[in-house]
C-alpha cells in the first residue's frame, strides 16, 4: 500500500507539472531562453527530462511518506497542509537561492517555485488520502 501511495502521489504530482508547464510554456520559455525553434527543431525531444523528473518526483513522494509516517499525518487535510509548508519552506526556497546565484529572471523562479509548492502540495494530499 506504502509504494502504491508513493506512485500514486508521484504521478498526481507529475500530471499538474504537464498541466502547469503547458499552461505557462511561453513564459517559461521566454524565462529560460529557450526558443519555440529549439523546442520544434528537436533540441527539447529528449525524454531524458521526463524520465528523471517521473524519477525525482517518485523520490520526493517517498521521502514525504517518510517524514509523513513519523509525523503521524493520516489525512488529506494534514498531508496537503504538511506538504504546502514543504514545498513553500524548504523547496521553493532552495529554488529561489540557486536562481539567484544563476541571475535568472524572477519570472522563472515564480514558475518553478509555484510548482514546487502546489506539486509538494499534492503530494501531501494523496499520501494523506492513503
């Protein structure tokens, strides 16, 4: 039950990212310097960055099991707000530090940091749904 939960939350997780990137592709896009040619010519086809996201995210969802588990959260409310206080105060931060350092513009650290939050959120809920 404990791996399918973590499968569970991982894929809700990746599934909003799909939904949160195609809903902000353009800015991402014009945040990160990548152009609507490089995407088209094939230079973004690579599944690499699927896969190793669907991966990390499974880790992410694993770990919070964990931390869950020890913390005695056992319901969706408790799961998502735990997961919230995660993405918001421990991911989003770390986010926000390396694209400082990378003096990338704030438009893609409130993207990314968004989807840490929400994405951390998420996985917080369905764990605490299991």
């Amino acid at each position: 039950m404990e791996y399918l939960a973590v499968l569970a939350a991982a894929a809700a997780a990746y599934a909003f990212g799909a939904i949160w990137y195609m809903m902000l592709g353009k800015p991402w896009m014009k945040a990160t310097g990548i152009t609507p040619e490089q995407v088209e010519g094939g230079a973004m086809k690579s599944p690499m960055p699927f896969i190793i996201s669907a991966l990390m995210l499974i880790i992410v969802a694993g770990m919070m099991r964990h931390g869950f588990e020890m913390s005695l959260i056992d319901t969706a409310g408790k799961g998502a707000i735990a997961g919230l206080g995660i993405g918001a105060f421990l991911a989003t931060p770390w986010i926000v530090t390396n694209h400082a350092y990378g003096m990338k513009p704030r438009m893609l650290t409130l993207i990314d940091g968004g989807y840490a939050t929400i994405g951390c959120t998420i996985i917080g809920l369905v764990l605490g749904a299991f």
